[in-house]
C-alpha cells in the first residue's frame, strides 16, 4: 500500500485507529480454546467486528513465536484471513527486528514476501545498512523505533548526543534514507508535547503511536500536538479493544470500543478540517 | 546452562567456537533440497561433523523465519536434534529481540520455553524493562548488542554520549541489570583494540563475537585483545564453515574447516594459559 492509499482510507474510515493483535491464550474466552486454532479464531472475529472501525493491524510476533511453528501458522492465517476480507487495511507486523544487511534482507522477504505484510517495525541500534534490506520492496514500509512509550525508554532514548536527544538523532539520521513514502517512526505518546516537538521537525511522515488508551482523554492531546496535514498518526490500541471482554460477547465488545475511538477520530479528524 | 559449565566445556573441548547456522535454502546441496525439511536436514549433517569442535550454535531466527511456520519447524527441530545429541552445547537463538514487557516475556517463553535454546541475543534500545524479561529463567542468558561489526554501527552506536560513546554506555548501564552469570555482550571483532578497551572495562562477562572469518589471522587480534581469565570469548563463524563446500562433501569440510578454527583455538588457550 502506498502514503496516499492509506491517506484515502483514513479520509473514508473516518479514523487512523490500528488495532494491536496482541492474543493472548490465557485471556480469550473459554469457549474458544477448544478449538484447533483459537488464536486464529479470536482474530478472525474481532476482525470481523472491527474491520469498518480500523484502518490498520498489528499483530505483534511475539505472540505468535510463543506457540512456535503452530503460533506462526496462527498469524500466517490472521495476515491472510485480513489480505482475503479487508484488501484495503494495513497490516503492520510488529516485530521490531534489525540486523546486518543479509540477515535483514531475509527478515524483509519473510515479512513483506512469505508473510505479506504492508510494514514492519524495526529497530534502529544497528544503523543504515541494517534497515536499508527493508527499503526495497515496493508499497512496503519500514515502521522504525524513536521514541517508545515504556520506562525503559529512558535509559538511552533521551542520552543527549550533541545538542540532540538520541531518538531526535535516529530521527534526523533516519530520514536520510527513506522518504515519508517508504517509511514512518514509532512515537510514544507519553508526553504528548514531545510528539509536537517531533511533529515539527517532520511534517510529512507517519507515526505509529502506541500507548494510548480507549479513555479518549489520550487521544486528544495525541491529535493535537501529533497532525499532520494528512493526518500523519497511526494510534494503536490492543488490549482495550480485543479484551474488552472474555465472555461470549468478546467480538461485539471489542467491536463496540472500536467505534467508539473510531467516532473520537472523526471528531478529531473534522477539528483539524482533515475530512 | 550455567557460566561455570560453559567454561568447563571451552576447556575439555578447547575451544570457544559458536557454529553460526545461517542456513540459506540457495546455498545448500541440490541433494538435500527435494527432501522434506532440507534446512533440518542439512544442519543435522553440519552438526554431526562439528559438534566436538564447537561449544555453541547459533542459529540466525530469519533464516529460518523466511520460510514461515515451516521454517520456524525447522529450527525447532534443530535445536531439539542438539539438545538430543549433544546436551552440552550452548544453544543461541540469534534474534535480537527487545520490546515491552509484556512482549519481551513472550519472547522470552518463546526462545527459553517453547524453543529451549540457552542464550537470546536482545536489543538494547528500548532499555531496561525491554530487557529484564529475559533474566528470569534459571541457567538462560540475555546476549545484548553492544558493538556490532557492520558498518553501520558507526551511525549510532559510535555517538558520543558525555565522555563515552553509545555502545560503552550501553555496556555500562547494562551491566546494573545483571552479572556475567547472565548476561553477555555482542562485540565485533572489526576493531580488535576496541575489543581491548571493552575487555578492560568488563573483565568477567563474556562476549559473542562475530565477523571472524575462517582465515586465523582475525583470531590472533580478537584473543589477543579479548580473552579473560576464563576464556570469556564465543567467537562465531558462519559462511566460513557451513558453506566450505555446496557440494556432496559439504558436511566434511565443514568439519574440517571447524576443526582447523578449534586447533587455532587451542594454540591460544594454550598460550594464555587458559587450558
């Protein structure tokens, strides 16, 4: 997918929401976990009552690789079973990998090729050549990490290099090369003025913002210091959405809390004249 | 594994070679590759050649990952096959991961639990909580990135942060999250005087070295700056030795070109007096 087709279905949706599949075994509904492939199953029905809400998913490999072989059969099938029913969504695979070029080179074929995803998150300690592998693959993007939203983030994220933090350094580094057309940064929305600050200093590319909660509350100021022209903000939401129950009505609920930051979006989105 | 253990073998093997299985599917023998796991059984072959001159494999997850869940099977089945044959191997999965909390844990079960391998290599970026995770399972390691060997480790990891440059602060700050009992290092052998000035630093953690070609001449520089009282080196060879040969004899010379490594090995123990 390229920047104007997932502009145009933000406009459409009415919503940048990204829906993390984080499934978790243990915290599905009981009913389910009887069933040959109840990871796959969960997905597949809150895909089914999310899809109109949501613009993108991310399922995060980690919770596939636990169940090994059969995990990523699991997330194999939830990619493909997205690809068959919702061509136009945005499927980011949140693996935040990076490695020497012919390694990454193979990471970039089995997520982009084997798996078919539309992005991959990847990790910037390694450098250029170890996220180049990623650039070259058309509609493919790479998701790289600035500024994440856990405590750990500060332990050398803010290290002032020069006159900048690390994270504006990866930034300013980073955007060297790759255009907004083939690459977009992990943002936390911790200190939603940070995210302006950031804003500022790259007015054309996307950001994947996680951390935020379905309050709302999060996502006001996340609108306000993250918009671009365009839009410009990807915010993921997981367990908000997909474990908004347990029970039966596991799908209906995660369905429900999608529209409702579907519906704060468009307000968000009509505000700053968007759509 | 404990740290005691791993040096017991170095010592009764005399030698601290890790065999890299970055086994690619294009580069293995035409007569493997109409069977029905030729990943699996080709690194079978490799291991049955090597075992006794190397103390760890290390498996590289994209290799593997590229083929989706047949490939994750495959890697499964290599590291059962060592665990099966030769208990005292040290198994790591090269995978460099790091996320969340939440996250890491996940991958911590899948490469400790599900998988079973001995040591992870991990990310640093994300910082501590990214990290902790996976010092939680008895006898299993954490190998951070620190200094990698490619080039685009000049990007960030050579920035100056204060007095030091990232990678040293990384080190540092990393070693106030766990002691050479649990926690090793990735630092390239590019540089071997910066090996040197690392080894200084930290006497007692060991360190996975890659990018040390089959030839000999890099290991003199890499002993020579790296070694510890206790050996402390994993030095890695991949393409060197399990591609010596695409042809029927592949796994022979395979061992030969291990075995030739492990006598260099040796030489050096035995000159530092280690064995």
């Amino acid at each position: 997918m390229n920047k104007q087709q997932l502009i145009e279905q933000i406009k459409q949706k009415k919503s940048f929401l990204c829906v993390g599949l984080d499934t978790d075994i243990n915290k599905i509904p009981q009913t389910l976990q009887a069933m040959d492939d109840p990871i796959f199953e969960f997905n597949k029905q809150i895909i089914n009552k999310t899809a109109e809400y949501a613009v993108a998913y991310k399922p995060n490999t980690a919770f596939y690789e636990v169940y090994g072989a059969k995990g990523w059969q699991s997330l194999e099938r939830t990619v493909q079973y997205i690809k068959n029913n919702h061509p136009e969504i945005f499927i980011i695979a949140d693996a935040k990998r990076g490695d020497i070029g012919n390694t990454s080179a193979n990471y970039a074929k089995a997520f982009f090729n084997s798996l078919n995803a539309d992005a991959l998150t990847v990790a910037p300690y390694m450098g250029k050549d170890s996220v180049e592998p990623f650039l070259n693959f058309e509609d493919k993007w790479v998701i790289l990490l600035a500024l994440t939203s856990n405590k750990g983030s500060q332990d050398f994220q803010y290290l002032k290099v020069g006159e900048r933090m690390l994270h504006e350094q990866v930034l300013q580094t980073a955007t060297t090369w790759a255009s907004s057309e083939k690459m977009m940064f992990v943002v936390g929305a911790t200190h939603p003025e940070e995210l302006g600050e950031i804003r500022k200093m790259l007015p054309d590319y996307f950001f994947l913002v996680p951390g935020v909660g379905a309050q709302g509350g999060d996502l006001q100021s996340v609108a306000k210091y993250g918009l671009s022209k365009d839009c410009g903000l990807l915010v993921n939401s997981s367990r908000g959405i997909i474990y908004a129950s347990n029970d039966y009505d596991f799908a209906d609920r995660a369905g429900d809390e999608a529209r409702k930051l579907q519906q704060q979006m468009e307000t968000v989105l009509r505000d700053h004249q968007i759509i």
